[in-house]
C-alpha cells in the first residue's frame, strides 16, 4: 500500500501565468505530503505504507516544423513530436519556468500541458532549507527510512541530454529541457554543500577565481555597496546566509537566520544580489580542473545568463609581464576531467559578446587604448593542464613535451581551470569567457618568490576585479537576449535556455 497525495490530473493552458500556478500547485502538494510524513517518521510513527510523491511535468505537442521567427537560441522545439520534462523548485525559478512557457505558447500556438508526472521525488529534496529531520534518526531509524520514502536514483539525473548522447526509449517524449528534476534537486543541494550558500542567493552571473585575494576583494566592495544608497545592489551574501541589506533597506525575516560558518565551505559563495537576480555571485573555485569541473556541474541548473573566470595563469611568452592580462580565445585541453562528456575533438569557441565584454572593460579599468592596451593585455590560446607540476617533468628525449605541445598550439599562458570552466559552458549552454593574469612565467625563470607575490596581488587584484565586474554590467546591459550565441545550442536542441 503507498500513501500518496491527492492526485492532481493533467490540464492543457493556453495562458503561461496559469500553466505556471498549476507546476506550483503540483509541487506544493507533493512536498507538502512528503514533509508530513517524514515529521510523523521523525517522531516515530509507522507511515501506512510506502510514501510517495511525484514531480510536475511540463509537456508540449506539435505536428509541424513551422514556428515563429526568432533571434533566440532557445524558447522552440525541433520539429513534430512530443517534448516534456519534469519540473522542480518553482518558487526559485518561477521567472525562469515563465519565460520559457510564454515563448513555447508563442513560437509554436500550441497549448501546454502540465500534470503531475511519475518520477518521484526523493524525500531528501523535499526538505525546507533549514529543515534537517533526518539528523535526529538512530542508525536503525535511518535504515527503515530507504523502504518507507523514496530516496535519490542516480539513473534519473545523469546528463546524457546535455551531453548529447540521450536516446529517447519507444514512444517516449523527447526532453524539453537539459535538466530533469532530480538532477536539479540534486546540484542544489550540492550547491549548499560546497559553497555554504542557499540556492536562492546566487545570481545571473557568476564570476569564479582560484584566489582568495580576489574574495577579499570582493568582500570589501560588496560591504561599500551597501553603504551607499544609491546603488543598484539591495544585499549582499556571504556563506552561512549572513545577508548585509543595503542602508536604508527594511530587513526581512529570513535574514535572522543567516550564520556565519565555523569554518569556510570548500569553496565559498558571496552574492552582490540585485532584484531582478542579475547580479554578481563570486565563487572560489579553488585551484584545479577537478574544483572546476565539480562547481560548474552544478551552478550549470540555475541556467545562469554567463560565467567568467578571473584568476591567474603562467604567462608562456617572453614579451609578457608579470601583471599583464590574458583575454582567452581559444583553449588547449590537459585537465582531462571532462574527457567523457566533451571529447577532446570538440572546439570551445569564443564568445563574441563575452570577449568585446572583457576587452572593453579591460580598456576603460585601465584607461589605455590602441597600442597601450595591446601592450598590457594579450588576446590568445590558454591552456589548463591538471599537473600542477608540469615544469617538472623531463624534457629530454620525449617525443612529446608540455613546453612543446603548449608551443604548437600557440599558447600565451597556462593555468589549471580557465579550460575546464569554458568546456563546461560549453557543454551546459551557458555563455563563457576568461580574462586571466600573468602572476609568473615559469619558462624564463621568473617564479612568484613571497615578495613578489605579494606586491604583484596587492596591485593587481583590486583592478582585476573591477573588470570583471565592469565586464558584467556591459553584458547586463546589452541585455542577455543578445547573450546566449547559437554556437551553442546542437542540431536537435532543447526548447528551455
């Protein structure tokens, strides 16, 4: 016998507000029934059977190729057939699900259809932010609880649709999405593991680095923003929830809760927040591809608008200075850790809104043009490597060598993420770009000593990260329509961005 809740059949909407309040309906349903029972599990009553509750779905049919025209990469399925997906969290991403329904409704004039699907949703993602039920069983308790709930299924969340390698079964709808449910349940809670963030902070665009001076940074700029009035932040971030509301701005309730962390997360969040979500989030990534590859995974869900990296690199030229920037238009692939799911054949292009971006920042940051710029700031092939120690290896009678292999593919400067996190936008549809610094050059002998380094972060950080900052307002005012390239999206692409 299951317990479930009550069934919510599915209906046809031509009307994206009310397709919209149905998916909330659904899910606050299931979630509601999920809660109850496991508070009643908690307390040590006998659930009345198995329980269970399912996801909303999402599902749109067409029998034609035609569609309206559009300049969009996204918002339009394929061609006929039946598309559907599952759909999770819709208070955090109820302008997201909006947006997406009102253009399939106007590409296509098909009705869309919502009900509630079979996939269950694990107990484990039914849990309010500061809900923590399941730390209060024993180990026995615990136990039982993997035959009374459902718990994650890793075959429901892998990513084979993004990856392009999903095979529909027999008469199974095509997605309409690049993320099931579960997956998106999954990388949230990862999200908060890693960064010490809730999901509902971060913001449109993100920004990684692998320095904490670059976070230091940061941090000081965010606290300055609250002070003043006039600015266009309402808060700012910090991990454990700590939320710094801009002078003058009433505090809300959920702020009371927000508490600094005994120690920092793996790699911690902070979030210049603005109303309408397009701020900045910076997150410190940490040093290396594995780091990279991991925080983008799931950062990847919240279908952010674009991603840069700003961090350090071993410039690879001998015209190049220590503090001279890398505008990267290319990247060469020795982090591995993406392999699998982008082969080594697959080109990373550049994005040329991103680049113009960073390179109209760079100019008015630094205040040089033309050759002065030219001068500072090099635009070329980066390449990221996951041996931290590549210097070290023999070059003596080896047929192939990291110094030739970065040679041949004309590569001005090396680091460990920058590759890793472009392949990843790459692979996710989110819009990408890097802007590194030179902070040694390994080749020529020039290695940070503790003195260097430190007057070369002291100099740099602060000007680095005003560009990259300076990079995103220029993207946020462009407007992200003209954001999301083409480039990206496959032959047979899903209608979500």
């Amino acid at each position: 016998m299951s317990s479930v809740p009550h069934y919510i059949a599915p209906a046809h909407f031509d009307d994206a507000h009310a397709a919209l309040a149905q998916v909330q309906a659904i899910y606050a349903s299931s979630v509601a029934h999920l809660r109850a029972a496991l508070q009643a599990f908690v307390a040590g009553e006998a659930p009345p059977g198995h329980v269970r509750a399912c996801y909303p779905f999402v599902r749109v049919h067409t029998n034609t190729n035609a569609r309206a025209a559009s300049t969009l990469s996204y918002g339009f399925v394929a061609g006929p057939g039946t598309y559907e997906t599952t759909l999770t969290r819709p208070d955090l991403f109820a302008d997201y699900y909006l947006q997406q329904f009102k253009l399939l409704l106007r590409n296509h004039h098909v009705s869309i259809e919502v009900g509630t699907s079979s996939q269950p949703i694990p107990a484990h993602f039914s849990l309010a932010e500061n809900d923590h039920l399941e730390g209060t069983l024993d180990a026995q308790r615990r136990v039982l609880m993997r035959d009374q709930f459902d718990l994650p299924d890793l075959a429901a969340m892998d990513d084979g649709i993004a990856n392009g390698t999903y095979e529909p079964a027999p008469g199974a709808a095509l997605p309409l999405s690049l993320f099931t449910a579960p997956r998106v349940d999954y990388s949230l809670h990862r999200l908060r593991h890693y960064t010490g963030c809730a999901p509902e902070h971060f913001q449109n665009f993100v920004l990684f680095t692998n320095y904490q001076f670059y976070i230091d940074e940061f941090v000081r700029l965010g606290h300055a923003a609250m002070q003043d009035a006039d600015s266009e932040y309402s808060a700012f971030v910090e991990p454990g929830n700590v939320v710094t509301r801009r002078v003058g701005s009433a505090v809300q309730a959920a702020d009371a809760l927000g508490v600094v962390p005994p120690r920092l997360p793996q790699m911690p969040a902070y979030h210049l927040v603005r109303a309408d979500g397009a701020g900045i989030t910076m997150v410190n990534i940490g040093v290396g591809p594995a780091n990279a590859k991991t925080i983008t995974d799931h950062v990847a869900v919240l279908r952010p608008h674009a991603w840069i990296m700003l961090g350090h690199c071993a410039g690879l030229r001998t015209t190049q200075q220590l503090g001279d920037y890398v505008l990267a238009h290319g990247y060469v692939r020795e982090d591995h850790v993406l392999d699998e799911e982008l082969p080594l054949w697959v080109p990373i292009p550049a994005l040329a809104e991103v680049q113009v971006a960073l390179q109209a920042a760079v100019a008015e940051v630094t205040q040089l043009q033309g050759a002065e710029l030219k001068h500072i700031m090099r635009t070329g092939t980066v390449a990221s490597t996951d041996n931290r120690n590549w210097e070290l290896l023999p070059f003596n009678n080896s047929i192939s060598t990291p110094e030739r292999r970065f040679s041949q593919s004309r590569a001005i400067a090396l680091d460990m993420e920058s590759a890793t996190i472009a392949a990843n936008g790459f692979r996710f549809r989110v819009p990408y770009g890097t802007l590194l610094c030179v902070s040694d050059k390994p080749l020529h002998g020039e290695i940070k000593l503790p003195g260097m380094a430190n007057t070369f972060y002291r100099e740099r950080v602060d000007q680095h990260l005003r560009i990259g900052m300076r990079a995103v307002e220029l993207l946020r005012a462009a407007g992200i329509d003209q954001l999301h390239s083409r480039k990206l999206r496959s032959f047979s692409e899903v209608a979500f961005q």
